[in-house]
C-alpha cells in the first residue's frame, strides 16, 4: 500500500529541487514547474514517500520506485499535473556532472508491477482528493473547461462535458514521459477524445519528441542580431489574439500574460511602435518549454526561429534558474528543452539546428478520474 505525503505550504522546496537536479534532464517539466512557481491555493507537491528523505541529516534516498508530482486543478484546462517518477531515469546524473541521464527504454521486470501499483495508487489519490471533481471548480474555471479544445486543436466532442451536460471528473497530465504514459494508458483511463487515430498506435495521445538543449558555456555564442529592418521586444497583451491565431494549442490569456517571451516586430518607418505587429514569437511555458514559437510565412528562411529561441533563452531561462536556489547555493545548470509532435517536420528541424538533441517522448495525457 502506497502512502502519498502532499505538502500545502511547499516548505522543502530547496531540498526537492535538490533531488531533482540529479535527475537532469529528464525531470526537467516538473523542476522547471517547481521553480516557476506562481502557486494557487490548490497547489498540491505530493510524495509517494515521507518528506524527511529530503532532510540532509536522512542517511537514505527513498526506496524505488517513488514519484514526485506538481498539482494544480486550478490551471485547467491547460496542464495542471507535473510528475516525475524515479523508473523514468536508468542512471541519475550527479550534481554538477557533465554526463546526461539516460532514461529508460522499458520498464525492468522486477520494477515493472511496483511502477504499476505506485501509479495506480498515484491516480486514486488525486480522485479521492476531490480536488479535480467539478463540485470544486469556480465559476471561472467550469466556463474554460467547457470551451476546451482537445489536444492539436481538435474540438472535443462535447466541449469538456459529458452527454449529461455535466462537466467531466477530469486531470491533463503534461510531459508524461513515454514510460509511465503506457502504464497509465493501460488503466483505461485516457478521455477517448486525446487519443490520436492519425499518429499513434494502441489508443494513445499524440506523440511528442522530448528535445534536450544544454546550454552550460554557450552564452557567448548565442547569435541573436537582428537585420536593420526588425527589432526585438516581448509579446503585448494586445497581440494575444494573434497568439491564438497562430496555434492549433488553446492558450489563455491569463497564463500568457505570466509567460516570459520575446517578439520581433518590423522596423516600421512613419508608425509608433504600439501600432505595429509583430511578425516572430516565442514563449517559455510555466515547465520553460519552448513555447508556442513561431513565424509569419512571409518572413521565413531567415534563420529567425533559431534566433528566437536563443534570445528567449538568454533574456529569461534565468528566471527559473534563480528561483527556490538550492539552499541559497548558486545552481550551475543551463538546461532548455521542448515538446514537438512527431509530425511537425520544420520545428524538428530547429530543434535540431539549434544542437538539441532527442532521447524519449512524452505526451499530453487528460484522465478521467472516475474510471480508475
């Protein structure tokens, strides 16, 4: 039987992080998400083993396997659960070890029922909080559920409820490492609305390369000039219907305004600047994914996708950095990472140019709770 220990007041923040660092960079969506913070009040870290394993005076890791996640019902209909289970990681890095962490292709037999129990009782947890149950949703967040799209754009058949009317008893999962997808997609769980029929085979989500960029050493080579006829600057508020335009992943405001992002607009003679558009963006996500990147066709094939990702990493990444610092210590990491379905060719492609590289894949995966 599994125990799950949930912390409201995220008082071992350092000491998680800590724990998570050595498991670079496959942990890295949930220790982005930790650190970006910006917690509500069901904000939920929950630990399938006793919170005193972080203490530096605990002699012992936790016994595997074991898993971490980040919860928010809150964040919905966007992604509102976080987690890294120990399985997804054959060997931790070390701090301050140059070697990456490879994760695992399958699971090992011997850890293979303990992962599926762990999970298992991971699920129930979440149902029998009752957090995610539609009884506990405010008004605001029933009104985004219910004009939800489903994963890529695709509408859901019945705008985030069920043929009742009634909103579903549901949690998105995000960056679900492919090894503890398969696990919970074999609890018959998966709203049948995220199953991809076109990419993927046994019933699961849309498939998505995991890219890896490290960083460490790079700052002086990010090549970030602009022609004389482009500027730099950020995403305005008032372009957020732009945003949405250029993207088949439903976006909020609320979380766009909280994103750090870069823009480039035209250098525009005989107009102010707020009159202008932009014609280039990119967002870090609330995990400091690469986010929603993207150029107008017109302006393509000039190498402008690569610079946004280097001016988003240079002017933000420290953002997430810096924040909850392992016991006041300075961290000396400088990963990035991104999430690009399998079937998009030129994001790929990017990724690649820009020096990342792809080990696994992770999916978007919306639970429904009552069928566990």
């Amino acid at each position: 039987m599994y125990e799950f220990h949930p912390d409201t007041h995220h008082s071992y923040l350092a000491r998680l992080l800590s724990l998570l660092r050595t498991r670079l960079p496959v942990s890295i969506p949930l220790y982005r998400r930790i650190q970006f913070a910006h917690f509500t009040p069901p904000t939920r870290l929950i630990l399938s083993f006793e919170p005193s394993y972080l203490s530096t005076a605990s002699p012992h890791s936790p016994q595997e396997p074991w898993l971490i996640a980040y919860s928010d019902p809150d964040r919905g209909p966007e992604t509102q659960i976080f987690l890294h289970g120990s399985w997804e990681v054959a060997h931790p890095t070390q701090p301050n070890h140059d070697s990456d962490a490879i994760p695992t292709d399958t699971l090992s037999l011997e850890q293979d029922e303990h992962v599926i129990a762990l999970l298992r009782a991971f699920i129930t947890h979440v149902r029998d909080t009752n957090l995610y149950h539609p009884s506990h949703q405010k008004p605001d967040m029933a009104a985004r559920v219910a004009a939800a799209l489903g994963p890529a754009g695709r509408a859901t058949a019945n705008g985030g409820k069920d043929v009742a009317g009634r909103a579903k008893h549901h949690a998105l999962l995000g960056a679900v490492h492919e090894a503890t997808a398969r696990v919970l997609q074999g609890f018959g769980i998966l709203d049948p609305e995220f199953v991809d029929g076109e990419m993927e085979i046994g019933g699961m989500p849309e498939r998505y390369n995991k890219w890896i960029f490290d960083l460490r050493g790079r700052e002086g080579e990010e090549n970030v000039e602009l022609p004389e006829d482009l500027r730099w600057g950020e995403v305005r508020e008032r372009d957020f219907w732009i945003v949405r335009g250029r993207t088949g992943i439903p976006r909020q405001d609320r979380t766009l305004r909280m994103l750090p992002s870069v823009a480039i607009y035209p250098v525009a003679e005989g107009r102010r600047e707020d009159e202008v558009e932009p014609i280039a963006w990119t967002f870090l996500g609330v995990d400091s994914s690469l986010t929603t990147l993207h150029v107008e066709e017109v302006y393509r094939g000039r190498g402008l996708a690569k610079k946004l990702a280097r001016m988003v990493w240079k002017k933000h990444l420290h953002l997430y950095v810096d924040k909850h610092v392992e016991e006041g210590a300075k961290v000396d990491e400088r990963w990035a990472h991104a999430d690009v379905a399998l079937s998009n060719g030129p994001s790929n492609g990017v990724c690649k140019s820009l020096g990342g590289y792809t080990h696994w894949a992770d999916y978007w995966f919306r639970a429904d709770l009552d069928k566990i």
